[in-house]
C-alpha cells in the first residue's frame, strides 16, 4: 500500500482524514492549554535533569499502525529518566511472558520511593517501576550490545 508524509504523520494513501485531522487537532489543543503552564522547577539532583529546558514541550501519540502524531518540540531529545521501567518491563513481558517476569519481579505496589532496594519475602523485587524491580527487569533483556537489546 503506498504511504505518504503530510503534517498528520505518515500513513496509507487509502485511509481517511476526518480521524487524522481529529487526531492532530487534539494534540495542537493540548499543546495550547499547558504549553504556557511553569508551575515547578526543574529537577536538579540529577545533572542531565537540571540542564533541561523548561520551555521546551511536546506531545506525540505512536499509534499501533505505525502512524505518528505530534505537536510542539518533539525533535528535541531528552533524557527518560525513570520513563525507561515501563518500556523495559513491557519488553521483558514481551520476551519471557508474565509467569516468568512475575517469579522475578511482583506487581504489588509497594509504597516505596522510587529508589528503594527492598525485596519482599520471596527475594523478589515488589514491583518493576521501584529501583529494585527495574534493576531485576532489566536482567531480564538480553544481548551482548545495545543494538541486540
């Protein structure tokens, strides 16, 4: 099917717009409402963190057909900080299926900060998105280099 490139993303030739245009549309308003929003302060006990530019935002929707939306800096890279557990537990879920992650990481919240260490009773992590669950999970990706994991 032939693809083409406009300001909605890419996407075949043969799809209709209406839902595109409703897609985009919705991005560009969410983009107006916050973009002007400064309450807080950039995080600085990290130093990647602290030299983020607060002006900088964007937003952008990936959607399971390979379409791709976006409104505002989205060309600027960022740091994911803490962002990276979930997209790690989702591949690990991916690779080793639940009952294989479950027996090595639980999914019972914790109550822990994000950087906690602690284990539950069964030498497990309590949940993937606390430090020591992140840690387990991210032993569960394999390859020798980057581009394998």
């Amino acid at each position: 099917m032939e693809e083409r490139e406009n300001e909605r993303g890419t996407m075949p030739a043969t799809e209709p717009e209406p839902e595109c245009s409703l897609i985009q549309t919705l991005l560009q308003d969410v983009l107006g409402q916050y973009r002007q929003v400064h309450d807080g302060e950039v995080a600085s006990y990290i130093p990647e963190l602290g030299r983020a530019n607060p002006d900088h935002f964007g937003v952008c929707i990936a959607t399971v057909d390979g379409r791709i939306y976006e409104a505002g800096d989205c060309d600027v890279e960022f740091t994911i900080q803490s962002t990276s557990k979930a997209l790690i537990y989702a591949a690990a879920l991916s690779l080793h299926g639940r009952e294989a992650v479950t027996a090595r990481v639980g999914i019972e919240p914790s109550g822990d900060s994000f950087n906690s260490i602690q284990l539950d009773k069964l030498n497990r992590a309590f949940n993937p998105m606390v430090n020591a669950g992140a840690i387990t999970t991210t032993g569960l990706i394999y390859g020798v280099s980057l581009e394998e994991r």
